[in-house]
C-alpha cells in the first residue's frame, strides 16, 4: 500500500515495517528519513507512537556551457 500524504498505521509492538521514499518526486529529489535512514528501510514498530517525515529538496536543472577560449 503506497501513500503520498500524511498517514496514520495502527499496528502492533515490534512488528517489522518496510518504509519506502521515491528518490525523486517531479522536482524533488529525496535526502533523508527523519529517523536518517535510507528511502527504502525496515523499521520496528515501538510501544509508543513514533513519526517518521521524509525530506525531499527541489532540484534545479543547470545548463553548463563549455567554451574553449
């Protein structure tokens, strides 16, 4: 089950979860979990609530110019 906002799972103590993060998202490129681990990860679900935030950054394509002066 992909999600692309905010969402709540309900689950139980030390079950294993795959979170996924795209490395990119239209002009976006992916730089960490909160937790910093990689876009893709297993984590372990805890006795208490956790929240997990993916960071993206927008990217910006640049033309280079080589000139041979």
């Amino acid at each position: 089950m992909f999600q692309t906002t905010a969402f709540t799972m309900h689950t139980i103590v030390n079950a294993q979860r795959l979170i996924v993060a795209p490395l990119t998202q239209s002009a976006f490129t992916f730089i960490s979990w909160s937790d910093r681990d990689a876009s893709s990860h297993t984590i372990t679900v805890g006795p208490t609530n956790r929240t997990l935030v993916a960071e993206y950054r927008a990217f910006v394509r640049m033309p280079v110019i080589m000139r041979d002066d």
